[in-house]
C-alpha cells in the first residue's frame, strides 16, 4: 500500500500518524499482517523520523525503513511517503492507496480510490 501527505504545521508525528491510521483504515488491515513499512522524506525535513513516530504508537514488531528522497520532478514540499508491505490475499485492484492533502496531486489516478 502506499501512502503520502504533506508535513503542516501539526509536524511528522501528527502527520505520520493521520497517514498510518488512513492507509489501514482504508485496507482494513490489522498491524501484525503487515510484514514491513517504508518511509521517504524529502531534504527539507532533515530531522524527521516517521519511523520513530510509528514504532512509538503501537508499530514496533513492524520492521521499519526510512530513507532519503531523491527529489525530481515529482518532488513535493514536506511530503512524507510510505511504502506498506502487508502480508494479504488481496489482489492489487483490491488494494486502496492513500494520497492525504496535497499529496494527491502525486497520484491523482490513486488518490480516492483503488490501484
């Protein structure tokens, strides 16, 4: 599944925990079928630390990765992204992507409704 929002004023725990709580929500998923989330930021949240922020609220027997975005032509100002792998029988078009604020300009085709 993957996710994205863009980091306000509230900060990265705020806004890492609207996107985790959406991207679940909308997949109906429970925490312990997820085998791995993996978070990008941008260089202008160098201090950033999704991955601190959801081990600390319940995800930490998800292994977590965080990484450095490259930027390019997709770039978006404080955008913050999440890559989940979830361990389901689903197929892809079953699985509901979730693109938050202005972050769905990312993907508008996925934005509001299935891959």
């Amino acid at each position: 599944m993957r996710g994205a929002t863009v980091v306000d004023e509230r900060g990265v725990e705020a806004a890492t925990l609207e996107l985790l709580s959406a991207v679940v929500a909308r997949n109906g998923c429970a925490l312990e079928d997820l085998a791995a989330a993996i978070f990008t930021v941008p260089d202008d949240l160098p201090d950033a630390n999704p991955a601190a922020a959801a081990r600390a609220h319940g995800w930490d027997l998800v292994p977590l990765l965080l990484v450095q975005e490259h930027g390019g032509a997709t770039a978006i100002a404080r955008c913050l992204r999440v890559l989940v792998l979830w361990n389901t029988t689903r197929t892809q078009a079953e699985i509901r992507h979730t693109y938050l604020g202005p972050a769905a300009g990312l993907r508008p085709d996925l934005a509001g409704g299935t891959s």
